[in-house]
C-alpha cells in the first residue's frame, strides 16, 4: 500500500483519562457526556458537509466522493 494510503493513527492519547475527564465533566452522568459527544459529532459532520462540495477532488487527495456525474 503506498504511504499516502495508509491511515495514520491519532497521537497517543490516554483514552481512560480522557474519557474519565469527559464524564466528570457532566457530573458523574455517563449518559449526558455520550449525548453532549454525539451533538458535538452531528455538528461537525454537518460541518464537513457543507465544506465538502467546496473542496476540489484532487486537492483532498481522495478523502471525500467524487459527486455523482462528475468526470475522472
């Protein structure tokens, strides 16, 4: 696989600690922290979609699709 190919892993990071943080930070309530994770998540995935359509193919070197009729 070519190097620009290959995915490249997240700095390491101490996920327990950060997940720990993230729950004391809703009080305790692991619930309300996995709800405040997947708003924020929806709010950059939208995001990235209206971005998306901007950016050239070639430019994002591929990690995005190519719209629908749009040549090689």
């Amino acid at each position: 696989m070519p190097a620009e190919q290959q995915q490249v892993d997240p700095p390491a990071m101490d996920w327990d600690r950060a997940t720990d943080k993230a729950i004391e930070t809703y009080g305790g309530d692991a619930r309300e922290a996995v709800k405040a994770l997947l708003v924020a998540n929806a709010s950059l995935e939208r995001e990235v979609a209206l971005w998306a359509p901007a950016v050239s193919y070639g430019f994002s070197r591929g990690w995005h699709r190519r719209r629908r009729g749009e040549a090689d």
